[in-house]
C-alpha cells in the first residue's frame, strides 16, 4: 500500500501542469454530476391532489399540510394543489377527517345557523336555498359536469283549483373541456332534481349547458319528438357502424389492409306492431266436424175418426180429444214426416302478430376498392357482399355498390411519418432521463482509463546503446558523443594480439587510430545528413557545445 502511495504520488509530482489541470476539473464535474444526479434521484414525484379549489379552500388545504409536514406545491393560481406521490393518500385521508375542503355551497349545513326569530316565509327561503345547493352539490360529482346551478320554483297548494300551481326547477351545468353529457345522463339528473323536490313532475324540469343550448326540456311536445327521432338516429348509427366493422374487417382479411373503404347506412323501423288476422274457409263436410245433430220422426197410420169436434177450446180438451175430420176416402190412412238438423265446426284460423321494433326498412352499402386489386377478387367480392347483406332483384330496399378507385396514400404515409416521429421522440425523452447516467459511466470509464495509463507508465530509462560503426575485419565500436568529442567506449569483433577482444580505455595512439577508424567508418556507413551534421561540427564546435547545454538544461 505504501508503495502505491509513493509511486502514485511520484507520477502526480511527474505528471505535467496541463494534465493534473484537466484531471482536477473532472473530477469537479464528476462530483457536481454525483451531486445532481443525487438530487434527482431523491426529488419527490408530485401528483394532484386536488383541482378547482377556491382560493379560501386552497388556503386552508395548504395551511393543514403543512401543519402534518407534508410538501405542497401549488399552480393555476391556487385552485390545483400538488403533493408527492407516496403522501398522496395519507394526505388525502388527513384532510377528510378535518372536513377539507369545504367544496361546494354549505347545503343543508346552513340550517345550522338559523338565526332566532325567524318567520315561516324565511324558513321555507332557507329549506329551498340549501335543497337546491345539496342538488348543486350532488350534480357536480358526476364526472362531464365542472359546476352547477340549480334554481326550484315551489308550487302553490292551493284548496282551489284556479290558483294551483306545480313546482318547477331549472339546471344549468357547465361541463369540462371536451366532454359531453349523454341523453341517458341528463335523462339522470332530471330524475334526481324531480325525484328530490315534492310534487315536482320530470317534464316541469329543465336542463341547460353553459351556452344556454337546451338539453332536456320535458314539457315541450317538440322536444319529445326531437328525442325520439334522436334514439332513432342512434340506433341505425349503431347499426351502421356495427355491420360496417364487420365487412370492412373481412375486406381487410381479404384484400389486404388500406386497400378498401366501406359505408353502411341504414334506416330502421322502431315501429312495434301486433296483428291479429282470422280467416274463415268453406265448410267442406268431407272434413268438417260435427259439433251437433237433431232428427224429428213423426208417422200416422190407420182410419181417422169420422167426425171433429167444433173449433175451439174446449175440443182439445183433454178429456175430449177431437181429431179433425178425415176425408171422406175410402183407402187406409198414412202420414210420414222426418226432419235431420246437423251443426258442423266452422273451419277458421285466427293469427296474432307482435313485430318487434328494429327492421330494416332500407340497406345501403358502398364500398372502395383500391385499382390495385385484381378484377376477379372486386367480383367475388361483390358476389360475397350481396350474399351478406341479401341483396337480390327481389329485395330493391337492399343495394350493395363497389367501385374501383385509385387510394390517396398520402394521408398513410403522413400518418406513419407522424408515429416515428412520434416513436423517436419517445426514444429521445428516454434517452434524455438516461443521459446523466450515460455521462456518469463515460467520464468514470475516461478516468480510470487516463489514471491506469499513468499509473502503469514505465520509468523513463535511457536507450540502449547501439553500435554506429563497423570496424575493419567484422568489429562493432560503440561510441559516445558529448563535450569532450567522439570517445570510443567499447569494441567488438575485433581481434587483437592475443586473439581476444578488449574494451578501449586507454588514449594514445590506439585511441587515435579508433577515432580515424571510426571517422572514416561514419563517412562510409551513415547518411548522408550526418555528414553534414559532422562538418558543421568541426566547423563550429562552439554553436554544437552551446545547442547542446541549452537542450540539456531545456
């Protein structure tokens, strides 16, 4: 360990100006870069807590979380009030149980504060103000609905009938920016208003948006004709839509996607009817039903008796039965009579009828088809769509249309440029969260990478020495070049007398001899620059000495 501090503090000491310079400014950035990073790491995420709030309900909501230590972050002058996330339903919870905020008007919390004293006429002014707030309140809970104003009219209960009125009421919503409140929504709130006010009749309610457009009026004839030809609109809308979803699904299966358009329109009949019929057919015996038969047989045989009794009463007396007189023939008397009556079933069919509401009483359906597909695919198509829908020459109230056209893609095409612009972006804001962490790794990687370098650095050393020179017979001589001129310092390959070889030391006239032997070898075997460098040397050897202390001590 103390010799990585020596040697990291010897390469600190060694290291140039400008380096350490480069590596302290970093390594500040590194820190301020730990720091931020730090923070935003650990910075709260705030969510909403509350919107709309009236500047003495935001006060108080504000004045109460701070109280518990909570972060509170308001905007939109006051009326939006934001908390971190993870005190969000702590918070939420804290402010419910002290009564905040106190949205809305006071409601029936207002007969709290009766003052002493108070007539009837200013009872009953103060029941209807806090029915109508409660309905206020109520109303605007529903989720379209921003605010809401409710004005009720009593009635008039009065023993006579001249001067009876019924109670009416007004609502006025304003809803919030983009939304819309269906029929069956307003159709609620006409039923809660009528529903919570005595006596109070659904079509005596009316329902009005900010802009004064009417959305219910119950008492105008022309506004339930408007509905019913609206929930008729509505239910071929939603027809259309349906079957259109569904060829336009096949086609796409089909034909490939982008390559046809398809328009449904339909007209249906919400009528519901019931018909009874019955139909009588012609008796026929053969197979009719015997429901009763009556037969009378009357017969009289024999001689009659020759003389009646007078008319009247007292001959058909029981105790004298007259007959009348038989004619005065001469043969045996006979008299035959027989009657048949026979009832048959009458031969009937009677029907009852109940027709549901919702027929097709027209069909239209067009479709588009890209040039690009083949004729006999728009053919069979077509064949397919009639099958569907039953189109035939029978049917004239169903018509099925395909026409080939050729498709403006340009549309596609800027739909498409659109969503990688809008994938890119996405790829961009990510990549913008993750830039400070990608920072922080490239400088770490750099540093390590600059600081490994300068500690793994090899102490400078001295080349190695080299020969510059042949001698004659196959030798090397190495040589110095410093004040003193040429000094030879060793030798080898070259023999002497006793068949070794032996370093130069000695000066004299072996000395001499190297030196002309080595002048002469550096003329032979260098560049020709040396030679240059070599006579301006011994031209001006005291440029060279001076050239050379300054480089030294440089």
């Amino acid at each position: 360990m103390q010799n990585l501090l020596t040697r990291l503090r010897e390469w600190w000491h060694n290291t140039p100006r400008a380096t350490r310079t480069g590596m302290l400014v970093g390594a500040g950035g590194l820190l301020v870069l730990f720091v931020a990073l730090g923070f935003w790491a650990t910075s709260p995420n705030y969510t909403v807590l509350y919107t709309g709030l009236s500047p003495a309900d935001s006060a108080q909501v504000v004045q109460a979380l701070k109280e518990k230590n909570i972060p509170v972050r308001t905007s939109g002058g006051g009326s939006v009030i934001e908390v971190p996330a993870e005190h969000a339903e702590t918070a939420r919870l804290e402010l419910a149980a002290q009564g905040l905020p106190k949205t809305g008007a006071p409601g029936y919390a207002r007969l709290e504060k009766t003052p002493f004293g108070m007539t009837q006429t200013m009872e009953q002014n103060t029941l209807r103000i806090a029915m109508e707030e409660e309905l206020q309140n109520t109303i605007q809970h529903l989720e379209p609905v921003e605010s809401a104003r409710v004005h009720i009219t009593p009635g008039n209960d009065s023993p006579f009938a001249d001067s009876r009125t019924e109670p009416t009421a007004s609502v006025v919503v304003t809803l919030k920016p983009g939304m819309q409140l269906t029929r069956d929504q307003v159709r609620g709130i006409v039923h809660l208003v009528s529903h919570s006010v005595e006596g109070l009749k659904p079509e005596n309610v009316t329902v009005l948006d900010s802009e004064a457009r009417p959305l219910w009026n119950g008492g105008d004839d022309f506004a339930s004709d408007q509905e019913i030809v609206r929930a008729r609109r509505e239910a071929e809308r939603a027809y259309a839509d349906e079957l259109r979803r569904q060829i336009q699904q096949h086609l796409d299966r089909v034909l490939g996607k982008d390559k046809s358009s398809v328009v449904v329109q339909a007209e249906l009949n919400l009528d519901k009817q019931e018909i009874q019929s019955q139909r009588v057919e012609p008796l026929d015996p053969n197979r009719a039903a015997v429901v009763s038969e009556t037969r009378t047989n009357e017969r009289l045989s024999g001689t009659p008796p020759t003389a009646g009794g007078a008319a009247g009463i007292a001959s058909n007396r029981a105790e004298t039965p007259m007959y009348p007189a038989a004619p005065t023939t001469t043969g045996v008397g006979e008299y035959n009579r027989e009657d048949s009556v026979r009832n048959y079933e009458i031969n009937k069919q009677v029907e009852h009828i109940v027709r549901a509401p919702g027929r097709i009483e027209r069909l239209s359906v067009a479709v588009l088809v890209d040039e690009s597909v083949p004729e006999n695919a728009v053919t069979a198509m077509r064949a397919w769509l009639e099958t569907a829908v039953g189109a035939s020459p029978n049917t004239p109230n169903r018509i099925v249309t395909v026409q080939r056209v050729k498709f403006d893609t340009s549309a596609a095409k800027a739909a498409e440029e659109e969503r990688k612009a809008q994938e890119a972006a996405r790829r961009m804001a990510t990549l913008w969260k993750l830039l400070p962490v990608l920072l922080l790794f490239i400088v770490t990687f750099f540093l390590a990478r600059v600081i490994g370098k300068q500690i793994k650095r090899p102490t400078p050393s001295l080349p190695a020495q080299r020969p510059v020179a042949a001698l004659p017979g196959g030798g090397t001589l190495d040589v110095s070049i410093g004040e003193e001129g040429i000094v030879a310092l060793h030798s080898e390959g070259a023999p002497s007398e006793g068949g070794a070889l032996t370093p130069i030391r000695r000066r004299g006239e072996e000395e001499s001899f190297l030196e002309e032997e080595m002048a002469r070898a550096i003329r032979e075997r260098t560049q020709p620059e040396l030679l240059e460098i070599q006579k301006f040397a011994q031209n001006k050897p005291e440029h060279v000495a001076a050239l050379l202390k300054n480089w030294i001590k440089g």
